[in-house]
C-alpha cells in the first residue's frame, strides 16, 4: 500500500504528519461512530471523507496550535482551498496552512508532501529501532484524536457557560493590581524576616552570592511558608462568643457589610456550649481576607496569589473544575511558571492532585491580568482520560474562547507587551506537551490532601492511597553540607571554658557567665540582620576576651564607638552571622546542661559530652529516603535543633553515606547522636557504623548499637569507637529498626556529629 507523508514545517521547527487512511481506527470506535451516524441519517461514505479529513486537521493542531476551525489549507496549482478527505487526495503538490486569524502572519505554515512507499506494513528495518519512541508517541496521538472527535459528539455545553464559570474570576484577579490591596497586604508580612531566611536557605546550598532572581526566587518559597503558618483553615469556625466548636447549621442572608467585600453566601454555625451562631462569609475580596486571614481553599488561594502579585512576581490564579484553587507563580531561576499550593505548603509538584490526592482532572485554567490559559496538561500524565471527562465544552471552542478571553484581557497592552507575552504562551504550549509525554520520578511519592478535617478529605476522596504518606524522595540527590561554621563553633567553646578552668571558676559561676552572654546573642540574633549591633553592659566587659574566638566563629566582633561604648556588631558577611547564631545558641544550651551534669569543672572534663572537638565538616551526603523539602539528610548536620533528617520509611531499615571532601582520611573516635523535636517511635533503636577507605567500595565495622533509647527530645547521646587506626574518607549509618516499629514507618534524626581524631592523611 501507498502511505502519505507530509512534513510541517512551523517556525523552527519540523514535523512529520503520517497520512493513510487505510489503516483505518480501532473497530470499538468506528461501530460507535457508525451507530450514532446511523441514529442521525448521515451518509457514512460522506462521513468518512469528513472523519479523516478532520484527524489529518486535528493532527496539525497538536503541532501548530491552530485550532482546526481555524485552519486553512491551500494546495493545488491553482491555490484552491483544501475542504476534505477527496480534496487532499487530488492534491500531489505543496500544501499551506494558514490561521484564519489573518493578524497572526507567524501562524503560517508550510506542507511538503512526501510519499513512502511500505509492502505489506511493513518498516524499513534500517530505521526500525530509532522509531521506536517516535512510533509510541505517535500512538499518544492517534489515541488523541480518536478522544478528540468522540468528545465532539459527548459534549452539549456551549462557550457562554464556560464564560459564565471564569468571568467571575477575571474579575477577581484584577484586584491583585489594586495598589491599596497590595500595600495592606505587604504591612502584614515580615519582609526582613523572610528575606533573613531566604538568604540562609540559599548559604545552606553554598550559595552566599546569589542573584537577585535567585534571592527572588528563595524569598517566594519562605512567602509560601509563612503563608501556610499565618493563615487559618476553617473547618467549622469557633463561636463568636465563647470560642466552643460549633455545628453547621446551613446558609443564610449576606449582610450588606459582608457582600461589600464580595461574599455572596454565608454559612451559618451553631455553638455546642452557648447555643449562639456564629456567620462564617465566603469572602471574594482579598482586601478583607488579608484583614480575616481565614477559609477554605478558595480564599487560600485568593490571598496568596495577592500576596505574590504585592511583591511584584508574574502570578495566575489557577481553577481547577474539581473544586480547588491554588497559585502558579513565574520564575525566572526556573524559567517557566511555577505550581504553589499555599493549603499545603508544596511548590513545583504540579503532579500532586491526580498522583497524590488522586483528583479526577477535567479542566485546570490559570487566570492573569494578562489572559486566560489552559493549562491542565501541566497537571496530568493521563491526558486521554482527562479528556474523555471535559464535557463542558468542545476543545476547539474552547481554544477559540480562551483566545478571545486573553485578547480582551490584552486589548490595552502596547504591541511589545503583547508580543513578548505571545512568544512566552508558545513557550508554555511547547513545554506543556513535552510534560504531558514525560515519565513520572517514581522515587518521588506525593502525598494526598493535607489541609482540612480528615472526614472532610475522605468525603472528597482526597486523602490518598496512605494517610500518612508525605512528600519524600527514596532516591536522593548527593548533598552538600554547609557546616564549617558548625565545627568552629563547636571548637572555639574550648578556649571559653579553659580559662574558666585557668581563674578556677566554679561550675555555678561559669554557668551564669554563659547565661549572660547568651543573653547578648539573643537579643543579636532578634535584631535587624543587616546591621546587627548590640550595646554591651559596662559590668560585663571584662568577660569579652574569654569570647573572641567564639565572636569570631560568628562572624562578630566586639569594638568601641564614639562615645566610648563597647558594641558587638558584624564582622562580616550578615548571612554568616545569620547561619550561625541559631547554632551557637543551641551548643550553649548543652554546654549548660553538660556543666550542671558535671561535678567539678577541670582540665579532665574538657572532652566528650562537654566539649566536641574536631568534628568533621564539609563533607556531602546521600540517603536511602528524605522527606522533602524539610526533612533532608543534610539536615543531620547542620548542628541546629529546629531541622531533621527524616525518612518516611525508614522505621525497619535505612542508610546514610557521609563523604569526606577531597579524598581527606580521618580516624573517627566518636560520634553523636541526637534525637528529633517529636515522635519518639520514630528513635533510631538499632544500628551499625561503618567506614571506608576508598570512598564507599567496601566498608568496615566501626560501632554496633542495639537496644538504645533516647529519654528526652533534643536529646544528644555520645558514642566511642573502641578500634582505633583505621582511617576512613567515607561513613555509612546503616538504622537497622526504631523504637516502634509496629505503628510506625519513619526514623528521624535531629543531628549526627563525627569527630576525628588530631591526626589525618
């Protein structure tokens, strides 16, 4: 048999268009077709010139976006307009499509028509194993089109009421521009604070020069997670009068003062104790939500996406027909647009609601001040079932509708804007279907819903597969430890408490020393970062030089003003300072809790627990699982209390590799482990340590635990290793089971210290 080839060329790139119609479509789809055509007295010979002429159109939209309605194809000598199946098999010369928008001269694009001749079906054997991707992507859109046109006969709604489902929300997005709304929202948030760890988040990679896009890009992320801890979801809302739980008691009136801020319906609540109701308004308005800072998904996502657009970011509203709202946001470190959802505090996963919560998708629309996008196939890997679920309106209507919408969003934009934004949709369109034909990361799990009473999200379907699951990785990344500040604060303890020891300073009196300076460096840590400058009280100036070596692992001096007072201030980089006092403040704290444990300060009692001498450093890290993004393994060493390693299923056995850099060897005497803030089930019981000599190709027995326990939270145990001279560049932790291994999955770990003896290689 004879089979049609063309090739499409559009913009810069090129497309390969298969066209035979004898190969014909799947029998099941064709008796459909043929009984409904059937039911409806149309010729079925006319129908088919008809059916394979509009997959052939359909083809070309998968490539050149043109929605086939309008499409036009000109072939022929004579430039005749190309209108089925028996014009295109008359025609033998070059074809043209061109949009039927003639304002869009780019749309135009050029057909060649080749002809490959195959005997019997067959495939040339030369080209038989590079196809195979080809030939399987080409099946995705076979399948395509043949969903394409049965939706055609499923759907019976009509554009007006797709409009009528987003207008509303245009209107809503517009209020993101308002400068009033985006001013009250900015006096609500911590900037400096935010940027303070949004800073901190990026030294913590070893970037301590970063760019503004990447400062950006950070302090998008900490805006998220102060969103999440700053705004309440409401289940049903507490009484009014007594602050009891309350009941639902149905709908009621909008009052004037609540549909001034937009609230068209109002839920009504009964209190349990008092008896009273208490209104709950569904709120529109973001202006009010910022003052309320309560609700549903609705208003989550309503408020955030405000609070975006205040700081300046490019940020759509994102409908999703099943009943949510979230953000996507622009980043220009990504390059392309980003998935926030402040309800559950997880960004760039877009795959969380048909993998994770399980959402039968539909449709997902972003809406902007700048137009009305599609963007569902960002958010499935199974296209062909969402389709056969959009039945609100045809795919090429709504092609022509969100057109529309975005060109009436457009209508005051100068022709630089509107062409910059056109090429940054082409873009989008392009990146959407590569994802859409993307596999899945299978080592990422994504958890389901976690916003809302439990009954509620079972009721919704929306829990997940496992309650408990969480968003975490079981095949990690190689990380590096930032944490060179660590040990030097833990070495620079050792000349404090030697000259305690040297002016026979009692343990009470040295205790109450550290208390006050810790004083000092918590009213540091609470002061601005940028300039961070504390005024010293005249009766403690004598006790500065016991601390110059710890101020100097802070990146923090002491110094004399003009009017004669001593200050300690920054001494360098403010993110150095910002990365190390919350470490230092909880090394004091065991300091202190060693010295009240210790009979009589000496000489003897500077080792393990008390001090922590040359702790190795800098090293990189890989680990079976991770919790993401709070719960990595570098977590274990960053010497602070408030961050974990956490492995979701690593309750019955899991591992932990520690690399040293540039092939140093150390001799490891002890190690230190602490327990996390909660959860004690989740305790490290049994484990063993090892070493290697040649970075992870074999491994020794260091220390073996079994049958441990952790009496307290923050609780740190120290370990000796009792077979010295083995020197190592590699260590691996392999847990071996936790305190509760029954009810439980996870092992956690606030911290893991490795000190090496003087001596390395």
């Amino acid at each position: 048999m004879v089979a049609r080839k063309f090739v499409v060329r559009y913009s810069d790139s090129t497309f390969d268009v298969d066209y035979d119609t004898d190969d014909g479509f799947e029998v099941p789809l064709l008796l459909t077709l043929f009984n409904f055509l059937f039911y409806i007295h149309v010729n079925f010979v006319q129908f088919l010139f008809f059916f394979f002429f509009q997959v052939f159109k359909f083809q070309l939209f998968s490539l050149t976006s043109i929605p086939p309605d309008d499409q036009k194809i000109i072939g022929g000598d004579d430039d005749r307009v190309v209108s089925d199946d028996s014009d295109l098999v008359s025609i033998s010369n070059q074809l043209k499509l061109v949009s039927i928008d003639e304002k869009d001269e780019s749309r135009l694009v050029s057909i060649d028509e080749e002809e490959s001749t195959t005997s019997n079906g067959s495939v040339a054997q030369d080209n038989a194993n590079s196809l195979v991707s080809d030939e399987e992507l080409a099946r995705m859109l076979q399948a395509e089109e043949e969903a394409l046109m049965l939706q055609q006969f499923a759907v019976s709604g009509q554009s007006e009421e797709f409009e009528q489902i987003i207008q509303p929300y245009i209107s809503k997005v517009l209020m993101y521009e308002d400068p009033a709304r985006q001013e009250a929202a900015r006096k609500t948030v911590p900037v400096e604070e935010l940027e303070e760890k949004a800073l901190v988040s990026l030294a913590k990679e070893g970037n301590f020069k970063p760019s503004k896009i990447e400062k950006d890009h950070a302090f998008l992320l900490q805006l998220l997670f102060w969103f999440k801890e700053s705004f309440r979801w409401v289940n049903a809302p507490p009484c009014d009068s007594c602050g009891n739980d309350t009941i639902n008691q149905g709908m009621g009136v909008t009052l004037p003062s609540e549909s001034q801020y937009g609230a068209s319906r109002v839920e009504l609540y009964h209190c349990n104790s008092c008896s009273r109701i208490t209104r709950f308004p569904r709120y529109n308005d973001p202006l009010k939500l910022v003052e309320t800072r309560r609700g549903r998904c609705g208003e989550w996502a309503n408020c955030f996406t405000l609070y975006c657009r205040a700081f300046g970011y490019e940020s759509r509203l994102i409908l999703d027909f099943t009943d949510h709202l979230w953000t996507e946001c622009f980043s220009q470190v990504l390059g392309r647009w980003m998935h926030l959802d402040p309800c559950d505090r997880v960004y760039d996963r877009p795959l969380l609601y048909e993998k994770g919560w399980d959402e039968k998708l539909n449709y997902v629309i972003a809406i902007a001040k700048d137009g009305v996008y599609d963007v569902t196939k960002r958010y499935t890997r199974k296209w062909l079932e969402v389709l056969s679920r959009r039945n609100i309106i045809r795919e090429t209507d709504l092609s022509a509708t969100l057109t529309n919408m975005t060109r009436d969003c457009r209508k005051s934009f100068t022709s630089l804007i509107c062409s910059m934004l056109e090429d940054r949709d082409k873009n989008e369109l392009e990146e959407l279907e590569k994802g859409l034909h993307s596999k899945d990361d299978a080592s990422i799990s994504l958890p389901g819903r976690q916003s809302g009473d439990k009954e509620w999200r079972i009721s919704r379907s929306e829990i997940g597969s496992n309650e408990d699951s969480s968003l975490s990785c079981s095949s990690c990344p190689v990380r590096l430890c930032v944490d060179v500040h660590v040990t030097s604060i833990y070495n620079a303890f050792f000349p404090v408490l030697s000259q305690f020891i040297e002016n026979s300073l009692s343990n009470s009196r040295t205790v109450e020393i550290l208390k006050i300076f810790k004083e000092i460096l918590v009213e540091l840590k609470n002061s601005s970062y940028e300039k961070r400058t504390i005024s010293v009280n005249p009766f403690v100036l004598h006790l500065l030089p016991y601390f110059d070596q710890l101020l100097n692992a802070l990146s923090l001096k002491s110094e004399i003003d003009t009017d004669e007072k001593v200050n300690i201030c920054l001494a360098g980089d403010p993110v150095k300072t910002s990365l190390a006092l919350p470490v230092v403040l909880d090394a004091l704290d065991d300091v202190i809790v060693n010295l009240n444990n210790c009979s009589n300060l000496s000489k003897a009692s500077l080792s393990l627990p008390l001090m922590r001498l040359n702790r190795i450093h800098s090293g990189s890290v890989l680990a079976s699982g991770e919790e993401l993004p709070f719960g990595i393994s570098t977590s274990a060493f960053d010497g602070l209390r408030a961050t974990k390693w956490e492995e979701p299923n690593g309750a019955k056995g899991c591992w932990i590799v520690y690399k040293l850099p540039d092939n140093q060897m150390h001799e490891l005497v002890a190690y230190d482990l602490m327990s996390a803030n909660d959860a004690p089930e989740r305790d490290p019981m049994d484990w063993v340590l090892e070493g290697s000599d040649d970075g992870g190709s074999s491994w020794r027995i260091l220390d073996k635990q079994i049958s441990q326990a952790f009496g307290n939270r923050f609780q740190r145990r120290s370990f000796k290793i009792k077979s010295g001279g083995f020197f190592c560049n590699a260590f691996r932790f392999r847990f071996l089971a936790v305190k509760d291994v029954q009810s439980n999955s996870r092992l956690q770990l606030g911290s893991i210290d490795l000190y090496s003896s003087n001596s390395s290689l």
